[in-house]
C-alpha cells in the first residue's frame, strides 16, 4: 500500500520506483497524500530532456541554520537572538524532514497551536516562517514555500502605552547615577537601545555638539551612521562621562559580567537589559513602560511642538514615512482645531434648529 495513515499524525505516502524510495508526509486526508503521490510520480518518469529543477532535498533545519547565520551578519542583535527562539520551536516539530515534506497544512496546524498565546504571536511565526522558505527560494535551494497560501489571522490592533512626562522623572529620579545617564541619552538622542548599547567614544563629537549613532534596520542590513545634535542636558551627561570616565574603554556604557561560554569575567557594552526598567517602574510605582518608550514619548513631543515629520523621520532613523508616523501619539493640535470647529458648527445648527421651533437639545453638565 502506497499511501497509509498513522494515528494522531496524518497521511503520507510511501513508494519504491526504479530501485528508488520516495516518502512524504504529514497529508490531512488520504486524497491530498494520492495527489502528492501522482505528482511526484509524474515529476521523476518525465523525461530526460526537461529543464533541471531547483533541488528540493535541503534539510530543513540545514535550512534554518543558512538563515540564521544571514541574521546574525546582516540584522540587529535583538532580531537575531528573537529569531533564534522561534526557530528552536520549529526545528523542535520539523527538524527531522526536508523542506519538501513539509506541507501547508503542518504549518497551518502549528500556527493554530501558536494562536493559543494570541493571533499577533501566530502572525509573527507566519511572517518569520515565511521569510525563512523565501530565503530558501532565492537561494534555490528549495522549489516551494509552504506558507504562500497561508494568510494572517485577524488581531485587534491597539494604541501602545506612551508614559507621561512626570512618570518618566519619576522613574529616572530612582535610578541609580549610571542608570541615569543611560535613559538619559536614549531620551534625549531617540535613539534605539541597540544604538546607544554599541555608542563609542569616537562617536560622540564635543566640538560639533553631536552623536553618530549605527544602526542595521536598514534595507539590506548594512550598517548606517545618522547624526544627531546634542541637546545641553545630553552634552553636559556625556562630557561628565567622559571626563571621569576610564577611557581605555571604547563604549560611553559598558559592564563587566561573566561570560556564559569560557566561563570567565569580561567587559563589554550592554545587550538586552531587560529588567533593568521593570525593577525602576515598580520602585517609582508607575505602570510599566519599556525603553521604546522613551523614543515614542520624545517624537511625539517634537510632533505636538510642530516640528516637520521629514525632521523627525530622520531623527529617529526611519526610511519610511509610514514607520514615523505610527510613532506619533499625540493629539496634536490640529485635531484639536479641528474638533473646536466641529463644535462651533453643531452649536449653531443646534441653535438655528430651536430658532426654527423644533425641539432644542440641552447639555447636561457632568461632574467628573
């Protein structure tokens, strides 16, 4: 029997041709396995003459491994290391298959188990599955991309927290001096935290007043300078720093910490200081914010002053307008000429309507 079915998994099918074993798997219904099977069958008795296809054998975690290495060369360290888990999930269910064997209904099935956390967290393993089989394709070392029939799953879209001013004092009032001058700088320059983490002393101009600040979130992933004038409370940080700083050292921030791999004590920028914003929330007792928040609050405040979206584009280092604007939350004050007019010409509709003898409207004052 060519095609058989295993309980819990699916259907696959199994058959020998000119000496040769050919198997895939996992099918949803014995129909699916029998129409794999009748292509694959006509894929090899075709003849000789036909075009070379791409090869489709690669090893899905092979697959995954090329992939990642690209990220870990040509994207930030935080897309790298959140690629990372996500693709430790995947090689977990499919590491054992070529990509050839994995089918659109696997994925499907793996997305609805990812939907149980929520529809955002199923959407992104869509679009990193995706990139990963598209990687594969252009790369040819794979014929398909098992996800292209797969399309997103409906999430509620919200309005991300952006603290007030006060509660960012509060915070940075219960930090410590170094902790300080870390959210400080981030505030001050917009800039990502990966940016400031890698910010060098060689970057930082006293005599021009301004920071260069490198980032990878560009097209292609190479590594792009933008500079950014310094503001006097962020000069007055960083000559501080400078000054009593132990300059042997390349980086305005650094710690020691021990090292996972050889097991030794090291020196190094920070990465990921993830905890380090939770702890001073609590301490300051505000509701959490993390560090992008800090650069959403200060490109809203440049909006809300009117400064030119081109401006702040450039600012925060975005080559599209679109990524600007979904950092600007304020309601700015053309929204609120706007709504002031609206209010201005209902009232004298309501007005002229009660002159005319119909019923009038009464505003009830509500104490808050």
């Amino acid at each position: 029997m060519s095609v058989y079915s295993i309980k819990g998994k699916g259907w696959r099918y199994d058959f020998t041709l000119a000496g040769q074993r050919y198997t895939a798997a996992w099918f949803k219904t014995k129909g699916k396995a029998h129409a794999a099977e009748a292509e694959k069958r006509k894929e090899i008795i075709e003849p000789p003459t036909r075009k070379t296809q791409t090869p489709t054998d690669t090893e899905f975690l092979e697959l995954v491994n090329k992939r990642l290495d690209h990220l870990r060369i040509h994207n930030s360290e935080k897309h790298y290391s959140d690629s990372c888990y996500r693709a430790k999930k995947w090689v977990e269910r499919w590491g054992h298959l070529v990509c050839g064997q994995i089918t659109e209904d696997m994925i499907e099935d793996f997305v609805k188990e990812r939907a149980a956390v929520s529809n955002h967290t199923a959407n992104r393993e869509i679009r990193c599955l995706r990139a990963t089989f598209n990687f594969g394709l252009a790369k040819k070392v794979i014929e398909k991309n098992p996800t292209e029939g797969i399309e997103f799953l409906p999430v509620r879209e919200t309005v991300r927290y952006i603290p007030p001013m006060a509660d960012i004092i509060k915070v940075i009032s219960v930090a410590d001096r170094d902790s300080q001058d870390y959210l400080w700088t981030i505030r001050e320059t917009l800039a990502r935290v990966s940016e400031i983490n890698h910010l060098t002393w060689p970057d930082v101009g006293f005599d021009s007043r301004s920071v260069i600040l490198w980032t990878r979130k560009k097209k292609g992933g190479n590594l792009t300078p933008r500079k950014i004038p310094m503001t006097e409370r962020l000069f007055q940080i960083l000559w501080r720093r400078y000054s009593q700083g132990e300059l042997d050292k390349p980086w305005v921030f650094w710690h020691t910490y021990w090292s996972a791999k050889t097991g030794e004590k090291c020196e190094g920028p920070y990465g990921r200081r993830k905890k380090l914003l939770k702890g001073l929330c609590q301490k300051a007792a505000v509701r959490y914010f993390q560090f992008h928040a800090l650069r959403h609050s200060s490109a809203s405040i440049m909006d809300n002053a009117n400064v030119p979206l081109g401006t702040i584009q450039r600012i925060l280092g975005h080559s599209q307008r679109r990524s600007t604007e979904i950092y600007l939350h304020t309601l700015g004050e053309a929204e609120r000429q706007a709504m002031a007019v609206f209010e201005r010409a209902s009232e004298k509709s309501l007005t002229q309507v009660s002159h005319d003898g119909e019923p009038r409207l009464e505003l009830v004052a509500v104490n808050h």
